[in-house]
C-alpha cells in the first residue's frame, strides 16, 4: 500500500492527537508512536508547496485528500 504525501500528514496528525487517547499503552509503544508519527509528517512534506502563493497546511491538505 502506497501513501501520498497528503495522506502522510493526515495521519501524522490523527496519530498526534490519538495517541494522547490510549489509556494503556506497552512500555516503549508512546516513543514508536512518537517516531511513526515523525516519519509520517517527514515524509508528507512536500517541497513544491513552500513558495509565496503556496498553500501547505493541514487544511488544505484536507481539501486536496477530499476532492480526490
């Protein structure tokens, strides 16, 4: 299975926000969690939206994932 880099980022931030919502986690599963979610927001970052009329911010990813 394959992830765009919009995908990537919505899930970097559903993981950020969720993690928090685990009552019992494994000893050291709060760090892997961490990492996942480091690699998944690297990874969605894309270098051709970071110009002056570019837009790259969670929101508009959402627009982009919906029209899609």
């Amino acid at each position: 299975m394959k992830l765009t880099k919009d995908e990537a980022r919505i899930l970097s931030v559903a993981l950020e926000i969720g993690k928090f919502e685990f009552r019992v986690l494994p000893s050291g599963a709060f760090d892997k969690l961490t990492d996942l979610e480091k690699r998944l927001n690297n990874f969605g970052k894309d270098k051709r939206r970071t110009g002056r009329t570019s837009h790259d911010d969670l929101e508009d990813c959402l627009k982009r994932f919906a029209k899609a």
